[in-house]
C-alpha cells in the first residue's frame, strides 16, 4: 500500500508471509516467512529527499520453530539534486 497525503510526503506499508526459500544458507531450504517493510520520502524542495525505511524479515523452519533468519534492517537515504546530471546521495 502507498499513500501521498501531501505533495511532499509519501508513505508505503508492504507485507508479505507464506512459504518462502531461505536462500542464504548452505543447502537452501523451504521455509515460512513474515516480512514486513515501512518506508517514507520527505520532500523538503525541489532538490532534497529524505526516504527512511526500516524492514523485519523472518524464515522459519516448517517442522520446528527455529529460525533460518530474523532480524530488522533500517535505512536512511538521503539524496539532494544539484542539476539534471549531478546528484549526491548518502546511505
């Protein structure tokens, strides 16, 4: 889902959950995953973008409760527009 309440703020909610492959291990396996992902971009002008997101991942093994993976990962992106052919971004 994603919104634009304002011309200068967007916002987008994402999820997603079933059978997954845990691909980051040795042998990959079948798993069940939750993933759920917030993100938003402030436009402060023209030039300037702020977009942080944050996102939680998890792979669970099907016969126990263990985990192939959880965890969150957060991200701030901070992009500014000089002309059409140069820009700054930091991560």
């Amino acid at each position: 889902m994603e919104s634009r309440p304002t011309n200068f703020f967007t916002f987008n909610v994402f999820y997603k959950f079933g059978k997954d492959i845990a691909y980051r291990i040795e042998t990959p396996k079948l798993g069940f995953t939750n993933d759920v992902n917030f993100g938003a971009q402030i436009s402060i002008n023209d030039n300037f973008r702020i977009s942080p997101t944050i996102n939680y991942s998890s792979i669970k093994k099907l016969d126990s409760n263990e985990y192939y993976f959880k965890g969150y990962i957060s991200r701030l992106d901070l992009r500014y527009q000089f002309t059409n052919y140069l820009d700054l971004r930091l991560i």
